[in-house]
C-alpha cells in the first residue's frame, strides 16, 4: 500500500506561516466538505470506518495524530504531526485515528457532501468488498 502525503507550500515572514490549499492544485480532488476533530480524549479512538467513493486529505494543524491505514491486504500507521503536511486517503481503505495530543486538531478535506451511504462500517463488510472487487 502507497502512502501519499503532501507537503503544502508554506508562505511566511516575522508575522508567522500562512498556508493556502486550493482543489485540483494542492487537493487532487474537488474540496465539497471541510471539518475538523478537536479535544478528543486520551484513548479515543476516531474513525473504524472506510469509503465506497469518497477521497480525503487529512491534516494535524496543532498538535499530533496516528493514522491507522488499512486495504485489506497490508497495515500501515502514519504520524501527522506537521500542519504542512497533508495525509490523501483514497477511497476502499479503512482508517482508524488514534494517539492524539492533548492539543490535537485534525482536519477533514473531503472529496464529497456527507453522505451515509458511502460509508462502510462494519470491517468484515469492507473485506468482503476488498474480495469482490479483487476478482
């Protein structure tokens, strides 16, 4: 499984870093939906879920998260702990968030409008598909 993280352009100056992201520049996708995760407590794990169609780009810009990476063949785990860094999760791959700071604030650019449907839930449900969709 490819990890693909990009590192967005930072542009500052004594007054401090600003970054700009812009669909289809620094998002290989059109953004649709924007929101974030913060004061999540110790222990808590976020996520347990994969999507039919949906892509994401996921970025700590405070503090630090792990994000558990899983196609249903191999497990990677991956540190956002830069918030010029940014974390694209394609659709069909489970993720779980975990071992966030106290400071932690993770955001959510996403490739479409919430939708329920698109999700899958039930990590037997996302193997089965990972099957299929291999024969």
């Amino acid at each position: 499984m490819q990890v693909i993280k990009y590192v967005f352009q930072p542009h500052g100056d004594d007054r401090g870093q600003l970054i700009a992201l812009e669909e289809f520049k620094d998002i290989p996708f059109a953004i649709k939906r924007v929101y974030y995760m913060y004061d999540t407590a110790q222990g808590v794990v976020r996520g347990y879920h994969a999507h039919k169609t949906l892509e994401q780009i996921l970025v700590c810009i405070h503090g630090s998260c792990k994000i558990k990476l899983d196609n249903g063949k191999e497990q990677k785990v991956v540190l956002l702990e830069k918030p010029y860094e940014g974390l694209y999760i394609s659709s069909n791959i489970w993720r779980e968030m975990y071992d966030f700071s106290v400071d932690a604030v993770l955001v959510v650019l996403a490739s479409q409008l919430y939708d329920e449907s698109d999700y899958i839930r039930d990590y037997n449900e996302f193997l089965k598909m990972v099957e299929e969709n291999q024969t």
